[in-house]
C-alpha cells in the first residue's frame, strides 16, 4: 500500500517513507531520516536528519523529534512532545562567537518497542526510553526509564508500572505483578520488570 504525503509537508527527497505510511499538513521530515512501514506523522510534526523511525509508529500533531532520535516498532509520540538533542545548549561559544554546526555534538534520546511518550512531555537527551514503557503527558524525562515503568513529574520519576496493553499493572504479591486487561504476568527485580513465563491459569492453580 503506498504512503500519503499531504501537498502542505516537506519531506526531503532522500527521506526514505515507508508503505502505508500517512505524513499529515505542515509537517516536515529531513534529509535521510528513515520511515518504518504504516507510521502516521501529525500535522506540524517535525522529524530530524538521520532520525530512525520503525514500523507502526504514530507522531502526533506538533511533536518535535531531534536528530539522532531512534524510535523502534510500535512507539507513540503524544502531541507537542519534544525530544531534545543538545546536552549543553549555547547558541554562541564561551568566545561570544556564533556556534556552527560543527561546534557541538548532538545526542540522541532512544526510545525502544511498544513505549508511549505522553502530551507536551520532553526527553532530556541523551536518555533511553524502555520497552512498553509509559511516559505522563508533561513529564521531563532526564533519565532512562526501564521496560514497562510508568514515569511522571518534573523531573520524571517512576510512579509504577505498565503492561503493554498500557494498563496500569495490580500487584498480586512479593515481586508479582498482573495487567487487569490482559491478565499477563510480570516480574520485578532488582527495579526491573519482566514478562513472566508462567501463563496466569498455571499460576491460580499453582
């Protein structure tokens, strides 16, 4: 299926768009960036040079992603949100003289399978995102956050956990949690949180 580009975006012609992928008004995709298959780019979206993009990814309208951003298969990017790429922002050297494009070298926030990045939340690169992890809408990431954490506040803490239906994850017992939607276990330790090998029948008959 090919992609739909409207007339208003600009999207480089060494950008590389997947199929099925939808580009939406007034957004903007740099030189190189790269497109997965099936991914949605809001109105006013803006992608970076070389920016990596997987499968199935949605970028809503007026998000802002900052080369050299990864975003893996399956992530959501909320609107308005913000990945930075500049450590130590200055728009002049120590000398007073203008920076160039060479007088600094940008960092990227990476953001891994299945996570969602809230509403007007920002990543403070260089930051990593985990799997099926949640960011809050308006949070301000400054550190990785681990697989499946649910990070909110300024600057983003964990506040639980998440399953990847999105739900917020219940806690039967010890380090055993369960998604209320799917039914799926999970494990804890040591701060991390895993996908259980034992279904949830195995476990009430246990």
């Amino acid at each position: 299926m090919p992609y739909r580009i409207q007339e208003s975006a600009q999207v480089d012609p060494t950008a590389s768009v997947g199929d099925g992928c939808a580009v939406w008004e007034l957004a903007q995709i740099r030189e190189h960036a790269v497109l997965g298959e099936s991914c949605v780019v809001g109105r006013g979206a803006y992608i970076g040079t070389g920016v990596r993009i997987g499968d199935n990814v949605k970028i809503q309208n007026y998000a802002l992603v900052y080369e050299p951003a990864t975003l893996a298969d399956g992530v959501f990017v909320g609107p308005a949100a913000v990945f930075t790429n500049d450590h130590n922002p200055r728009a002049v050297a120590a000398d007073g003289s203008q920076k160039k494009a060479a007088d600094w070298e940008a960092v990227g926030v990476d953001v891994a399978e299945g996570a969602s990045i809230g509403a007007r939340a920002v990543c403070v690169a260089p930051v990593r995102i985990g799997r099926w992890a949640m960011v809050a809408a308006g949070a301000v990431v400054t550190k990785d956050v681990p697989d499946f954490a649910l990070v909110m506040g300024v600057p983003a803490r964990r506040a639980g956990w998440v399953g990847r239906a999105g739900a917020r994850l219940e806690h039967v017992e010890a380090d055993l949690w369960r998604c209320p939607e799917t039914g799926e276990r999970y494990v804890e330790a040591d701060g991390e949180l895993s996908e259980s090998t034992l279904s949830a029948s195995n476990e009430e008959s246990a």
